[in-house]
C-alpha cells in the first residue's frame, strides 16, 4: 500500500462483508456486518446497495465471483470460520485480543462476545485514520476496552507497539493476523512470530492466513490464480510470501507455536455452505491456521 492512503485490498475485503451482510433473507447469512459499508467507496456502497433489491444479489454476486474467481467466496467463509475460532477462545477464558492488520475488521464492535475483552487493533496510520473518521460519521463510540494503534509494522518494532497497548501480564491473548503475511515476507513473517511468542504468554492462541506456497513458485496449478496475483501486483500490493502446507508445523514449532489447525478455502467453503460450499472454485490457496503458544520465547 502507498504510505498515503488506505489498504485497497481492506475495501475489497469489506466489500464483501457488506455483500454477504445484505444478503437475502437474513437467515442465510454466514454473519451480519452492518459497519463493512462504511468503509467503501461511493461506486461500491451503490453496488452492495443494488445487490439488496429482489433479484439483484445473486447477478451482483455472480459477477464479483466472474472477476475475482473465488475471492469472495473465501473471503465471507473465512470470515465466519475466524468468527467462530474467536468465539471459542473467549469461551474458555480469553480476554485479551490483538487483531494485526487490522484494517476495516470490525469485530470489535459487531461481536458480542467481545465487550468483556480488551482488544488491540494494529494497522497502518492510512487505514486506521479512515476507519476513525468513518466510525465517527455515524457516531459509534469507541469503548475504553477498544485500543487503536497506528503503526507501520514494516519500520515499527512490534515489540514495542504491544508492550505500550495496556495488556495485561500474565494473561493469554487470541492474535488474528489477516491479510497480511503474504505482502511481508519471510524475514517479517519470521520476526512477527518471535515477537509474539516473546510478547504473550503461553496459551495464547494465534490465527493468521497465508497462501499456499505452490501458488507462489508455481508448482501448484491453482484455478484462477494468475488473475488475483495480477490483480494484488496492480494495486501496489503484491503477494511475496507463502508456504507449503506440509511445512507448516515445524515452522511454527521453531518459532515456540503448536499447530492446532490448518484449513484452505475448500475447506471452509464447505464447512458453511455444504455441498454448495464444495461446488465453489478459484482461491482455493488461500488458508487459514490456528495455533498455539506452547512455549514463551525470549
């Protein structure tokens, strides 16, 4: 993203929250995001609106899937899966939250579960001075449990940025970090997960995405791959990172963390939507892991 302005990739993926949110009828929903509108810009909000009138969504939603295959398909199943893992952690205890990359997730505000937590949102100054400006236009309050951090985690130390957030020692945090390894790089991805495992405590558990690595080398033919990679590059926004699945445990053990679970977009497609679910294509690279801290590093 350019030092001046906000996440394109953060408006698309909120574009498709606002999609699924107008959906109908109400009860098909994966969920309900009533804020993910706000952040779009006029051409878009005319778009999700057009989709909410009889016989529009599903036109609307073909076309979206037709010119980024699979991307929001993924993108609202992903949603709702991350939901539902955040959902769990707060159920067995967990109270603290820090969302990396924040962007225009709004969480904090749509998820019940969440009033009694601290939460930490980290972003780039660009998006989180849009997502302020954007929440205060329709007067909704930021609750003293809700932190924003303006921080450009490719210059800024992490470190830093978490021990100054108000968390408390000794207690477990649920990480989310969305969206974001792939335009890091291993060097970042490798220091962002040290960092973690310095800053919380054991327990705490992590959800991140990142693509598979076959997409990335090429070694993997996925469908409709090529247009999402040409796509991201023209937005200034490349992706640069990615990893075998396979790999993934040992990667994350390294690092002090316990893999819990390892999901791609097939998998959570039909998680949700069943056989429907299993029939949806393209993005199938994108993937969601959830870990553990199992032991805390210096």
């Amino acid at each position: 993203m350019l030092d001046n302005q906000a996440s394109h990739t953060a408006e698309y993926a909120a574009a498709f929250r606002a999609l699924e949110a107008i959906r109908r009828p109400a009860a098909v929903r994966l969920f309900d995001d009533s804020y993910a509108i706000l952040f779009l810009s006029a051409k878009l909000q005319r778009i999700v609106r057009f989709s909410g009138l009889p016989l529009a969504g599903p036109v609307v939603r073909a076309y979206v899937d037709r010119r980024w295959p699979g991307a929001m398909t993924s993108g609202i199943a992903r949603t709702r899966l991350i939901d539902d893992l955040l959902r769990a952690a707060v159920g067995e205890g967990i109270r603290q939250v820090i969302i990396l990359g924040a962007g225009f997730d709004c969480r904090a505000f749509r998820l019940a579960e969440l009033a009694a937590c601290r939460v930490v949102e980290v972003d780039h100054p660009a998006t989180q001075a849009l997502k302020r400006e954007r929440l205060a236009r329709i007067g909704q309050a930021v609750p003293a449990t809700v932190t924003f951090h303006e921080a450009d985690l490719k210059r800024q130390d992490l470190r830093e940025v978490l021990q100054t957030a108000g968390l408390t020692p000794g207690k477990p945090s649920f990480v989310l970090w969305e969206g974001v390894t792939h335009y890091l790089g291993e060097a970042g991805v490798d220091a962002t997960l040290r960092t973690l495992a310095a800053v919380c405590e054991p327990g705490s558990r992590l959800v991140f995405t990142y693509l598979h690595g076959g997409l990335l080398d090429g070694s993997v033919p996925f469908e409709g791959a090529h247009i999402s990679k040409e796509q991201v590059a023209g937005d200034g926004e490349p992706w640069v990172w990615g990893m075998v699945p396979e790999k993934m445990p040992a990667f994350l053990a390294e690092r002090g963390f316990r893999l819990l679970a390892d999901a791609g977009a097939d998998d959570y497609r039909a998680r949700y939507w069943g056989e429907a679910g299993r029939r949806m294509r393209g993005f199938s690279f994108y993937r969601v892991a959830h870990a553990e801290l199992a032991v805390r590093r210096s």
